[in-house]
C-alpha cells in the first residue's frame, strides 16, 4: 500500500471536470507551494448564463466574506461569492495589476494541498451547510496559516452538466 506520507501534494478534482492542463499540478505547487492552490473553473462552453461562467460560486469565497451570509445557502451569494463572470473576483481589492495569485476564503472544484495539512494538522472533509465540504479543507489550511489562493492564469473546464443529461448539483 502506499501511504499519503509519501507525497507532498494531493490534487483533488472534481469526477466531472473535462479539461485541464496536462501540467496543471506543477502550475499550482509552483503559484503557491505552501498553501492551498485552485485554478480559475469555468463551465464548458456554451454556459448556461454566457461564455466563460464560473462554476463553483459556492465554494469560492472572497477573502474576508466566506461568512458573509451564513445563513444563505443558495449557490451564488453577491458580495460572498467569485462574480459568475469576467474579471470572477474585483481587481480591487482583491487583486493586484498583473498579479495571477488571488487570496481568496474558499476554494473548491480542483486544488492542489500539501499533504501536511492531512498529516501534521488533521484535516477531514466533512459537508457544510453553506459552503459545501471543501470548506472544512480550505478552514483546516487557514488555521495552519497556509495561504489560499486562486490562480487566474490556469483554467479547468466543468462539464456543462445539461449537456451531458445530467442536472446541476444541488
């Protein structure tokens, strides 16, 4: 058997994303070796609401408002979630001119973690009521004080689950 120790990383994604970089795991080590590391999702084309959607508005959180809301557990909230569209998160403040690297609360989808927060600080997915079960990975990370982040120059494409005669995760 082998064990997780043997690792540095795990990459976790998502059984129904379609397309990503063959290199998808070095970019994310590379962006942000430390910490937890997610590419920007988009839906595959057409998207539901227009080109280049967003997918995962609930796990994607703004720095400082993953608890915008608590309460609200519809998919996208405004001023807690990544926008659905173009630029995803506001240049300001979230986001420095040419910087690639967004802080963010909340990630989910795909993302690369250090096998340490598993091994050295406990981490265990478990569900949440609003923030889907990412969140207890990404809450672990936090506390470690690993830096997490999206990064806006690799994209994963979701499948367009309609397309495929599938529904939308509720």
């Amino acid at each position: 058997a082998v064990g997780v120790a043997d690792y540095d990383y795990v990459l976790w994604i998502d059984s129904d994303v379609i397309e990503f970089p063959a290199d998808l795991p070095t970019l994310l080590v590379n962006a942000n070796p430390h910490g937890i590391t997610a590419p920007l999702v988009l839906i595959e084309e057409p998207g539901p609401l227009g080109p280049n959607q967003f997918y995962d508005t609930t796990a994607f959180t703004l720095k400082g408002k993953a608890y915008h809301k608590p309460t609200e557990t519809t998919p996208y909230v405004e001023g807690r979630s990544v926008q659905i569209f173009y630029p995803h998160v506001p240049i300001q403040p979230y986001l420095a001119e040419g910087q690639e690297c967004v802080q963010l609360d909340g990630v989910g989808t795909v993302y690369n973690i250090p096998v340490s927060l598993f091994t050295k600080h406990g981490a265990r997915y478990r569900d949440h009521p609003s923030l889907t079960e990412h969140w207890s990975i990404v809450e672990a990370g936090h506390k470690a004080g690993m830096p997490v982040c999206m990064h806006t120059g690799v994209v994963v494409r979701h499948a367009n689950l309609p397309k495929w005669g599938d529904s939308w995760h509720a």
